[in-house]
C-alpha cells in the first residue's frame, strides 16, 4: 500500500509541473488525472453501494463518535445517498461526462473529507474510516495519506478547469447522469433487500470459519488456506513483538538501558515500544454461549452434519416475518436431523418477548417427552431391621450394614420448548459482519458457509432450495 502512495505521489508531482509550464505531458496528466479519480470514486461508490448496511453501520459510529446521535435515524438514507453520489463523480470523470462539474464535486468532497481523515487518524474515535467499506480496510492515518494522494490530481484538474470539455451534448449528458443514479441507488435497494452482491468478508460462502480463527502459532501447512495466511505473512509480522526500554536516574541524570542496571540506579519508568501487532485472525471474535450449555463454539463449527444459524444482532428491532420464516425452516430442519441455533445479542427481556409473538403467531405446541429418571436406592440393616436409603441419605452411622441396592426407574413427562432452537449469545458486530440482514440465516457444514439468506430469502424447505446444488 505504501509503495502504491508514493508511485502516485511522484506522478502527480509531475503533474503539477504542467500546471505552470505548458509541455507535451499536459493533456496526458489532465487525462491520467481525470480517470484515476473517476476510478477511485467509482469504485469507493460501487463497493459501499452494493453493502449500504455496512455503511449504514459506519455512518452510526460516526454519529456516536462525534456525539450527534440524533442522526443515526438518517444513516441508511445518508449511506446510499453518499455512495450513489460517489459512484456517479466516478462515472462522469471516467467517461468524461460533464467534467467541469464532476472536477467540483470531486474537490468538495476531498477539501471535506481530508481534514476529517486527519481528525479521526489523531484522535482514532472510529478504527476504519470504510471509506472502501469491507473490500479494502485501511488504517485511519493510511486513509489520510490515501486522501492526500487524490487530492493532488483533484487540484491538478481545478487548476486547468478551462482545459476540461466533455463530449456529449447536454441532452444525452442529462440522461446518462440520470440513468447511472437510478442504476446504482436501485443496485444500492437491491442489496438491502436481499444481501451484497459481492461479499467481502470473512464469514462469505465457501470459507471455513474454524481456519479462518486460528490464531498464526495454530495454522498448519498442510491446510491450503493456512498455507495461504502463512505466505502473505511477513516474517517480522507473524508474532505480536514490543520492545521494553527502562528508564533510570542516577545523581540527576535519567537514562534509557535495553537491560536493568545496578542497584546504583533508581528506576523511574518502563517504556514500551510495539515492534510488530502481529497476525491479527480475520475471524476473532466468533463465539456461540448461553448460560445452560456455557460455549458451545466448537461443538457448532466441527458438527458433521450441516447447521442452522438464525441470527439476529438485536432481537427487538428484527423483522417479525422474517424471525417466523426462519423458524419454519428451523422446524423442517429437525425434521432431517438438522439442528438449528439462534445468535443474538439482545437482552433476556426483549428474547422472550419475540418467543413469545412466535409461538403465539405460529400456534406452536409444547413438545412433550418421556424421560427415564433412574434412582439408586440402598438396603441397609440394624439390629435386625432393614431400611430403605436414597443415595443422598446413606447413613454415616457404622452400625448399619450395607445388604443391598437396587436401581429404580421412574418414567417421566416433561414438556420442551416449542421452538425448534435454543438461544445464544453472540458479539453483536460480529452478528453484524457475518449477514447483512436482521435477522439473517447462515447455513454450515463442518464450520464451512455453505449458504446465506436474507430475511426476504429464506427456503421454505431444507431439502428443496437451502443446499447449493455444489455440495
């Protein structure tokens, strides 16, 4: 990434050269200028389009961050309207559609969003601006030098703004402008809807979820897609390294050793310096737990045997058709063998109450089962007479004789929960990150996504549409 900065920053410095010295590279600049940005915005605007709840949820830290709440009602709309924009400056300065207008709106945004980039790389209240949403992540301060980089050719093109002429009429630029904004917004609704088009996170289907949280120290060679980590690698980032520097003091001079030193000096601080962050898990924070079973992770991603999530970051605001969907697919699942598993990070309260509404609108009946409770009762004698002990009530007096013992079954009815799952906790941006939807419907087979729904989406069966014809 580094390397792609500085090649970009060299051309462009060239390109300024052109602003004040006419020469034979100047149309080629103007014209290198002009589409890199176009590509740029386009692209930035396409792939936060295609995943406007990523946004939606980028656009919510924001407003936390920056304590304007108030706003977070606006998100979503904010969100498409932010990348349809995006998108269609990227289109017009690709294909050199009204460019003079593109060139301002280019600036604008860039004049805006360079001094915010520089704010949040100081003060880091947001870890990634998703100025790319989940298809290219950079740190806060790599965004920054990012944006100063576009910046460059931005100003380029303001500076020779006369030089800039399309080349269609006014007629057709009005209908390609209007057609590339209904395009994307509708592309923008679609995925809304439904899920991404694309997805670039770890949890898409096809990746396994059990290779993808082993940390560096556990991958083995012998899997490809660790084989894969451990090649893309540097060798100086694969282990968390800091080095630690102490500070000591002698006769009112303070000095910095690698190693502690004698007993002659006084200590006055220890330094410590990250040297590498180490290889950070693309899946880290996956775990599934309730307080009955306890973490039943492991137990869920080696099952054989496929798996249903249903899953829902927060209960209460889910769409109540949706929920009722998926637990008539759950129901089928049971039907094959299939167990299904719900994951949110809603509160006891707000999970039964959704319960509740489910089972009421779907008039399901409490299962009843016959268990066998087995029970050991002991014979023992005293002076001749033979009493019954349970296990809990064998007497500790030693002038009773153990004679006997007999194991009793006891048949019982016992009524289980209508629903066909039970309810666990999960981190609630990981809930986020693994389906755009609430809730959303993940199947999986030995911890690999074999397919994914939106709430719009789901099967009505598990044997006719939810296995990919692949597997």
């Amino acid at each position: 990434m580094n390397i792609i900065l500085l090649t970009l920053t060299l051309v462009f410095s060239l390109g300024y050269i052109t602003i004040f010295r006419k020469n034979t590279l100047e149309g080629l600049i103007l014209k290198i200028s002009r589409v890199f940005i176009g590509f740029v915005f386009a692209y930035s605007g396409f792939v936060k389009a295609i995943d406007p709840l990523g946004s939606t949820y980028k656009f919510t830290d924001y407003f936390n961050a920056f304590a304007m709440e108030q706003f977070i009602p606006f998100a979503f709309l904010l969100s498409v309207i932010l990348s349809s924009l995006e998108f269609l400056i990227g289109v017009m300065l690709i294909f050199n559609i009204k460019p003079k207008t593109a060139v301002v709106l280019a600036f604008l945004f860039m004049v805006f969003f360079t001094p915010l980039t520089f704010i949040l790389a100081l003060y880091n209240p947001v870890s990634d601006c998703g100025c790319f949403g989940d298809a290219l992540v950079l740190t806060n301060w790599q965004t920054f030098w990012k944006n100063l980089v576009i910046l460059m050719p931005t100003i380029i093109l303001v500076f020779k703004f006369k030089k800039l002429k399309g080349i269609f009429n006014r007629k057709i630029e009005i209908i390609e402008i209007g057609s590339i904004v209904i395009l994307i917004a509708t592309l923008s609704v679609y995925c809304y809807r439904h899920l991404p088009i694309i997805d670039f996170r770890p949890y898409k289907i096809g990746n396994n979820i059990t290779a993808l949280r082993k940390e560096f120290v556990d991958l083995d060679e012998k899997i490809a897609e660790d084989k894969a980590i451990i090649d893309k690698t540097p060798f100086d980032e694969r282990e968390y390294k800091v080095e630690n520097y102490y500070v000591y003091e002698k006769n009112g001079v303070e000095k910095e050793f690698k190693e502690i030193p004698d007993s002659t000096w006084k200590w006055k601080e220890t330094k410590t310096i990250t040297i590498s962050e180490g290889y950070k898990p693309p899946i880290h924070d996956f775990t599934i737990s309730n307080n009955t079973d306890g973490d039943i992770t492991n137990l869920v991603l080696n099952d054989t045997n496929y798996v249903l999530l249903i899953i829902s970051y927060k209960i209460k605001n889910a769409n109540l058709q949706g929920v009722e969907n998926a637990t008539k697919l759950a129901i089928d699942c049971a039907k094959n063998g299939v167990k299904s598993y719900f994951l949110t990070a809603s509160i006891d309260e707000d999970v039964s109450i959704i319960s509740n509404k489910i089972v009421n609108n779907l008039k399901l009946k409490k299962l009843k089962q016959e268990i066998i409770e087995t029970q050991k009762i002991y014979y023992y004698e005293k002076n001749g007479e033979i009493a019954e002990f349970k296990e809990n009530e064998i007497p500790k007096d030693n002038s009773w004789e153990l004679i006997g013992e007999e194991e009793m079954k006891n048949p019982k009815i016992v009524e289980k929960s209508a629903l066909p799952f039970s309810f666990y906790f999960t981190d609630e941006i990981t809930l986020k990150t693994i389906v755009r939807a609430n809730p959303g419907v993940v199947l999986l087979k030995k911890g690999t996504v074999i397919n994914k729904w939106h709430f719009n989406d789901v099967p009505k069966m598990f044997n006719n549409e939810s296995i990919p014809n692949s597997f």
